[in-house]
C-alpha cells in the first residue's frame, strides 16, 4: 500500500508539473529594456503598447488590434503576455513622454517554438525637440521678390515637414511653421532669395537642444 502510495504522489506531481507547463505556455510574451538612444540611460515609465494581425475564420486581418500594455520599471525594464492565438503579424509601439515613439515589428516565427516563454525586445527612445522658422519680408511688398528655404540634414518625425524646399513670394509677409525632429541635433539649412532680381544663397546651422524650441528668423 505504501509503495502504491508513493506511485500515487509521483503521477500527481508530474501531473502538477505539466499542468503549470501547459498554463505557462498558454500565454505570448515579450520583455526588454527601454534606454535613451543618446545616453543609454534606462527610462522609466515609458508606455509598451503590443499590436496583432489576428487569424479569423482563416482569414488574415488586415487590421492591427490591441494585445497587450505595460509600462517600465524604474530600471527600465518591461514584460507583458498575452493568450496564444493565430496571428498574422505583430508589431511593438513604445512611447514617452518628450521622447520620438518608436515602431517595431516582432518576428513571427519567435513564437512558434514549443518552449517559448518571452522573446526578448529592447528599445531605444530619442529625445524630441521643435524647430521654428519665421521668414518675413522687410523690404516693400513684390511679389516677384521670392525666398526659397530647405533644411539639410534634419530628421523630422512630423509629416508636414521635410528636407525639401520650400518658396515663398514676396506678398507672403512673415510666414512661420514650426518642426518636430531629434533633439541634441546640429540643423543645417539653406535659404535662396531673388531680391529686385538679384539672387543670393545663405547656408547656416543651428544646434537643437531637447525639450526645447529653437527659433530661426530670417529677412529677405
């Protein structure tokens, strides 16, 4: 009776082992660590957001839906799960304040092993900065006076902005836009201007410090 005892308990515990085995590959999971891109400082707090292309009905989705949030410890480490399910494509938004967000698409296959437990992601997040351009006409209205402006080197993270160029006439009397792009960055840009048709170019730069607004004037 003892020894049919002792059978009895072994067959439960590893019944016990592979039951908490099977509940913990149940689950999808990601981890890493979030650092300033610039420092290498681990950031605190920063949102980790997982999106999925699901499989319905056998069909792909063409939509990514939500799958799983969480946010980083004070060192900058994060861990989320979600349950298992087919799916198409999965991609890993992080975000924070004054920091650039950040896109990654996660490796399907990762999660197809019979083990898996967590892949791991890390993250690197850059600091935002603004830029603003006035260009104002101070000489008399002529519209066939014309300023044509480009930035050089900039790494915008808005869509209205870009390196190419951009011309104004004379009857546009100070125009301003404003820029979202990398913070710590030297900005390059050129300007072109036809003033009572003599032309002229002017090349300069101008360091973007974060979490700040840099504002550029120019006359023509």
């Amino acid at each position: 009776m003892k020894a049919r005892s002792q059978i009895a308990f072994i067959i439960l515990l590893i019944a016990a082992m592979y039951g908490c085995k099977k509940d913990q590959n149940s689950n999808f999971g990601v981890k890493g660590h979030v650092t300033d891109g610039d420092t290498g400082e681990s950031l605190a707090d920063a949102q980790i957001e997982v999106e999925k292309q699901v499989v319905t009905s056998g069909v792909f989705g063409n939509v990514f839906q939500h799958a799983a949030t969480t946010r980083t410890d004070a060192s900058g480490n994060y861990s989320c799960t979600w349950p298992r399910e087919n799916f198409a494509a999965l991609r890993m938004i992080a975000e924070k304040n004054n920091y650039i967000s950040t896109e990654k698409s996660l490796d399907v296959d990762a999660f197809k092993k019979e083990d898996f437990e967590y892949i791991t992601q890390d993250v690197k997040l850059y600091k935002e900065a603004f830029i603003q351009v006035r260009l104002q006409h101070s000489g008399m209205i002529n519209n066939q006076d014309q300023l044509d402006f480009t930035f050089l080197n900039a790494n915008f993270i808005c869509n209205c902005c870009s390196n190419g160029w951009r011309s104004f006439d004379g009857g546009q009397v100070d125009t301003t836009f404003t820029c979202r792009l990398y913070g710590n960055r030297w900005i390059k840009y050129q300007a072109q201007t036809t003033i009572a048709f003599v032309d002229s170019i002017f090349v300069d730069s101008v360091y973007c410090p974060a979490f700040d607004t840099t504002a550029i004037l120019i006359n023509y």
